[in-house]
C-alpha cells in the first residue's frame, strides 16, 4: 500500500505548486493595479493623517437601579399574577430605547436653550470643517497649541427667547449625532458626547444625563397622580353606596321592629359564610380586574410610549408600610364579621383582634412618623407588553366569572333549602351580604389609595446618573509610523482584490480546457518562448525563437515533440493519418505563424520530409524565423501557371524541412488558395513530402483559413494564453468547421512557464541534467 501512496505524493505537490504559481503569475502580469492602488491608499493615510482633527468625547455613567416592582405589583395587584417582574436586561434595552429617540433630544434642546450657558457652548460639526475655511485651521492650531479649550463660534440659533420649533429641531438633531449610547453589562448605561470644545462635551454630558434620570422621574409622578385620581373617583362610588345601604338597612329594621339578630339569623349567616366570602372574593377581582383593563386601555388611547415598572424594595430591618396597612384591614374586616354574627366585645375572640389591631396600628404610625420609606418608582412599559396585560387579565375573568356562576348556584340551592326562614329575615340576611360586600369594595379601594400616597412620598426614579462627568479625553490619533505599514497592507490587499475582480470579469482563454469547452480536440499547452537576444516581441521576429532546432532539450521544444507525437497518432475524417496540417487563430498576434514553424522543425527531426507553406499571403511571417526573403512565394507560384514549385523552395538549413514563403501580396488571396491550381499543388506537394504544414490567416476576419482547411487533413487553432477571446475562438471554430468539416485541435500558445503543468516539467528536466 505504500508504493502508490509515495508515486502519487509527488504529483499532489505538483498540482499545488501549479496553482499556486499561477496566482503569483496573474499578480505579476497585474501588479500595476496593486501598486496603485497603494500608492493611493498611501496618499490617502498621510493627507488624512495631516489634516486629523482631533475631538473630546465626555462620558457620563448612568445606573440602572434593579429589584423594583411597578406600580400595579406595589398596589397588590402582583399577588394576583398580574404583577410580573423585569430582569435586568429588559430594564436596560427599554432606557436604551428610550436614550435613542429623538423625543430625549428634544427634550434637551428645549432645556438647553433656557440655560445661560448655552450661549457659551460650541457645536461645530464635521460638516463644517473643510480646509478651504478658516474654521478649520482655528480649531486645529487651537487643540494643538493651546491648553485652554476656547470657543470662538457660537450656534447660529437665535436667543432663547425667540427660539421655534425649526431650531429646537435642529438643535436636538446635532445632540444626537455627536451622543452615542452604549450598554455596559447589565447594570450601566454610557452616555457618550463628542465635541470639538472639551467644556462644550463635559456640559452636554451631563445635562443629557440629569434630563433622562428627571424625566424618569416626572413620567412616573404623572402614572401615580393619574392612578390616584382613578381611583379617588371609584372611592367615592363605593362611600356613596355603602352610605345608602346603610341607610336603607336601618330603615328597613326600624319598619319591621327587627332589633339584633335572631337564631335563625345565625345559623344562616354561619352556614353561608364560606360561600359567600368565596363570591365576594371573586367579585372584588373581577372588579379589580376591569378596573385595571381601563387603565390600561387609558394608556393606549394617549399613546403612552411605556409604564415605568419595576420591583419589590429590599426589605431589611423594618415593616412595610403597605403590608402594615393590608394586615390592619384585614383584622377590622375580621372583627366585623365577628360583630355581625352577634359576637359581644367582652369575647375572647374579639378580644384579640382588637388587641392585635392596636399593635399592628401603633407600628403603622411610628413607621410613618419616622419617615423611613422603602424606595419605589415605576419602570415604563411597552404598548405591546401593555396589550399582553389586558389579555391576561380578560382571560383571568373568564375563569373568575365561571367560578362566581358555580358559586352562584350554590348559593341558590343554599337559599332554597332554607326556605323556611321568614321572608323578613331573608331580606334582612340579603341586605346585610350586600353591606358586607360594599364594606369589603370600600376598604380595598381605601387601602390602594394609601398606598399610593405612600408612593407619591417614596418615589424615586429607576435610574441614577453615578457622578457628574469632569473630564474629556482627548482622542488618540494613531502615530505615522504606524499608520504607514498598515496603509501598505491594506493598499497590497485591495490591489489583490481588485485583480481578482478583474482575473474573474476576465473573458480571455486561461486554461487549455477550456478549449474542450468548445469541441476542440485539446492538444496541449505551448510555453512561452524568449529569445537568446531578448524578449519576444511581435515586430522583433527572429530565427533563435525556433527552439525545436537551437534549444532541441528546453521545456518549450518538449512541448513542442509532445504535440507531434499526439498528431502523428491522430487520424482525419477518412481514418487515415494526420500528413497535412492547417495553422490558424482567431487574430494576429496569437503566435501561429511560430507555432507552425516549430511543428514543421519537430516533425523533420524524425528523419521525414517536411514542408512549411506560409499560406498567409495578407500578413507572411514565416520567412522572418528562417532569415529568408519574401520576394517570390506562393503568391507568385499560384498567379504565373507556368512555373514550377522547386523553384520556389528553399532547402538546406535545417535538415530534411523544405519552406515556400507567402510571396508578394496579392489583390485576390483567397481567390488563390481556393483555386484548382492550389488544390492541385497540394496534391503534388503530397506526394514528396510525409507532413506539409500550412501557415494560413486568422479565421474570423477572412475566409482563407476555412478555405485552405477544405483541403487538409486537419486544423490546428491556435489561442493566445489570456489574450484570445473565448468568443473570438468559438466564432473561429465555427466558420472553419462550417466550410471544411474538417476536425479541429485546438493549442493554448504562450503559457508563461511559472503556470500549468510546465513548473514540475522543467524540475523534472532539471533534475535529468543533475543526474547525467
């Protein structure tokens, strides 16, 4: 198993070594784009390097206060699993919401402009600063030298006192894009400001701050004060109410001379306590419930952004107020059933809950003598947080009312079986329910507007500002020595990326399969080839360019020798092999004339005639590789039918190839290699020769090559590595296919050796020299 693992290696790095070197070769070809684009981006750091002006930014630190309930949790309404409670992450997402509307900065504008600072303060933007004003070079030379910050412009606003809307506008417009807002953990917000002028950050900062935590504040006063008045107005009701069934109570005993309580009276208040309690119960939070519902539609209806709400204060060494006060109305409600069952003071029950209601009350009083509150505020809420609730609290009296229906019945059947009891003492026991129950409605609304007076006492906002801001750093401006290598990298990797946007907008021949792509039988890759005497150029043709006969063993001849050999084994449309060969490419320029030369130089080294006619009578160049004159040719030979082609050949510099140059340009070209007498030339040429190469035009522009295809047994098209067109060659493929039917080969030309597969054959070649 190891013998295949080892012979395959090599091969792997080869194809990693030919990728890679073909990258490193387009980034050479481009590196003009990739030193532009440097030098710019050069440019561009040390023009923005010189021209930097830097600003101070002042931050300020507000805290978000944790472990508060809102204001529906603080007035019971929690124990009902309407309260709900905010972590922290939500009470900072709703400031930050809050921090980054643009009705904060207005708020700051507005009390910005009544502030007698305002006229000292300096809101220069970056708009405003251009090298071609003054503004410029003054704040510059300014944070430069001097250490004193000094203002010399002020904000082109009229006075506060005649200040508009526009302005306000304006104003809270440039606050919030010199503010930026930033969480930090779960707890903090910062307040960042950046200005110019270090007074102007560190004043803004702190006026930002002070008028959020303020406007907390006031947000949740004006929740209390209109929950109190809600909820004054349902006191009232209920003391209206309680009043007149009292009354009717008192008259209804007076007219039928009812003076306490009888037997039956007990017995019937004792058996129906339970239910009736459970059905008061029910009642009082449905009504709680709807009561709520209305406040909260309240705060639809006027488009209340959020609610402010929070949690429960920490309770350490002393009572809570609002517990205090719920205990003591629970005991009185105690004492009155007690009463209202016929129970004397002189009992040992009432007793002591009288005792116990003087405790608890004595508490309540020094408590609130002394002054010590517990914190509380109110945190805002979300309409959509706000609809949740109203559902929540709809469907909590869908399940309330079904339970008040059971309880309902059973008080029906209750009632039915007592019967018997007077209907006097009836209407007196359904009276006396109904005053228990107002009793009971009046002292929960009683109980809730004491504790929002204590509210209203205690409140303190769910966000502090933790110091006023006294300092404004200055910015850094990142040092020249380190700004330049760090533009050299980034130039170098939009210079790589810009010549990959061109490498894949590319639409040139770059791989020699694609030649396959368009039905062309893939030959292979010719490298590029270079003179001895210099770079290869087109208008430079020399005959050291024919490698296969003055550099026989060089990568560019055993390319060369590999595509004779594939040609030799391949056979024409008849199955007989390959002897007359067409040369064409899609342009000039492309290589096919040194192509042609080099095939027709590798075939004669197999010891077989060869000849290489220059059919290119519009462009010849064949006689510039050989150092032979163009005088006379095939031109000549096809227009003057006497003549003979011997005497036109020339001989004698490389061993067993013949050549006939394109002769003198003719008015009719493709007249002449169309003729009879080219066809029959061709005949008599093949019977002396074993392989005739013919040098013919460019394909797209002309019909010679098609032509002369005709009359061959196969056709080479050659492409230019990344210079042909792979439109230019598909359109070159067709035109010959559609007049010769001929079978086409298709040659990628001038590869450049640091690409393909001619990297790992040079080092193979190399390493056969080494070894010899």
């Amino acid at each position: 198993m190891a013998g295949p693992k080892e012979s395959r290696q090599p091969l792997s790095n080869a194809k990693d070594r030919i990728q890679l070197s073909e990258v490193l070769y387009v980034l050479k070809e481009k590196r003009k784009y990739v030193i532009f684009v440097t030098v710019l981006t050069l440019i561009g750091s040390i023009i923005s390097h010189l021209l930097f002006i830097p600003g101070y930014s002042a931050p300020t630190r507000l805290e978000v206060l944790s472990k508060r309930d809102n204001v529906f949790s603080r007035l019971g309404m929690g124990e009902m699993g309407m309260g709900g409670y905010y972590d922290e992450s939500q009470e900072v997402a709703r400031h930050l919401s809050r921090l980054k509307a643009g009705s904060f900065y207005i708020m700051v504008a507005e009390a910005l402009v009544k502030l007698p600072e305002f006229s000292t303060l300096d809101f220069t933007q970056p708009s405003d600063l251009s090298i071609f004003r003054s503004k410029f070079w003054s704040i510059r030379f300014r944070n430069r030298f001097s250490t004193e910050p000094v203002v010399d412009e002020k904000i082109s606003i009229t006075p506060p006192a005649k200040v508009t809307r526009e302005n306000i506008e304006f104003l809270a417009s440039l606050l919030q894009e010199a503010t930026t807002v930033t969480p930090e953990g779960s707890q903090w917000i910062t307040l960042s400001v950046r200005s110019y002028d270090p007074r102007t950050a560190i004043f803004l900062a702190n006026l930002e701050g002070q008028v959020y935590v303020k406007s907390v504040l006031n947000q949740e006063l004006n929740d209390l004060n209109e929950l109190h008045k809600f909820i004054s107005i349902r006191l009232e009701e209920s003391n209206a109410q309680l009043r007149k069934e009292e009354q009717e109570l008192v008259e209804f005993k007076k007219q039928n001379r009812i003076l306490g309580p009888n037997d039956s009276e007990k017995t019937a208040s004792i058996r129906s306590s339970t239910i009736e309690n459970q059905i008061s119960t029910a009642r009082l939070k449905i009504h709680e419930n709807e009561s709520l519902i209305r406040l909260y539609q309240k705060k639809l209806t006027e488009n209340t952004s959020s609610i402010l709400r929070g949690k429960a204060p920490d309770r350490v060494n002393q009572k809570d107020p609002r517990i205090l006060s719920r205990q003591l109305d629970n005991l009185r409600r105690q004492k009155y059933l007690m009463v209202s069952e016929g129970l004397p003071e002189s009992d040992s029950r009432v007793a002591e809950v009288n005792s116990a209601i003087r405790t608890i009350a004595s508490q309540l009083r020094r408590l609130l003598q002394s002054g010590k509150m517990p914190d509380s505020d109110e945190l805002p809420v979300s309409s959509a947080l706000i609809n949740g609730k109203i559902s929540d609290l709809k469907n909590m009296n869908k399940e309330l009312n079904t339970q008040l229906e059971a309880l309902e019945e059973s008080k029906a059947q209750f009632l039915k079986s007592a019967s018997k009891i007077p209907k006097i003492e009836q209407e007196l026991y359904s009276r006396s329910e109904s005053l228990k129950l107002n009793y009971e409605l009046y002292s929960s609304f009683k109980k809730k507007l004491q504790d929002i007076e204590i509210q209203k006492l205690t409140v303190k906002p769910s966000i502090r500002v933790d110091g006023l801001t006294l300092a404004a750093p200055r910015e850094v401006r990142l040092s020249l020595i380190f700004r330049l290598p760090f533009a050299i990298l980034v130039g170098i990797f939009l210079g790589v990326v810009l010549v990959m946007v061109i490498e894949l907008t590319n639409t040139t021949v770059r791989h020699a399969s694609e030649l396959e792509e368009f039905d062309l039988t893939l030959l292979g890759n010719v490298p590029h080839v270079e003179s001895k005497l210099g770079e290869f150029k087109h208008d430079e043709i020399n005959p050291d360019l024919l490698v296969c006969e003055s550099r026989p063993n060089s990568p560019e001849a055993m390319a060369y020798k590999y595509l004779r050999e594939q040609l030799k084994v391949s056979l024409n449309s008849m199955g007989n092999p390959v002897r007359t060969i067409t040369v064409s490419g899609t342009d000039k320029h492309e290589g096919k004339s040194l192509f042609a030369s080099n095939l027709a130089v590798s075939l004669a080294k197999m010891d077989v005639r060869v000849l290489l006619l220059d059919c290119d009578i519009r462009a010849p160049a064949v006689h510039k590789y050989f150092g032979l004159t163009n005088d006379e040719g095939l031109s000549t030979l096809l227009t003057n039918k006497d003549s003979d082609y011997l005497e036109f050949l020339f001989r004698g510099r490389i061993k067993n190839l013949d050549v006939i140059t394109a002769g003198p340009l003719k008015p009719n070209p493709t007249e002449l290699v169309g003729s009879e007498r080219f066809k029959t030339l061709l005949k008599t040429l093949n019977e002396h020769y074993d392989y005739i190469v013919l040098d013919a035009p460019p394909s797209v522009y002309v019909a010679d090559a098609p032509v002369i295809a005709g009359v061959t047994d196969a056709v080479v098209l050659v492409a230019r590595y990344r210079i042909t067109k792979r439109s230019s060659l598909l359109l070159a493929h067709r035109k010959v296919f559609q007049i010769s039917h001929r079978r086409c080969f298709g040659v990628l030309n001038d590869v450049p050796k640091t690409a393909h597969e001619f990297t790992p054959y040079v080092v193979t070649l190399n390493e056969f020299r080494k070894n010899k």
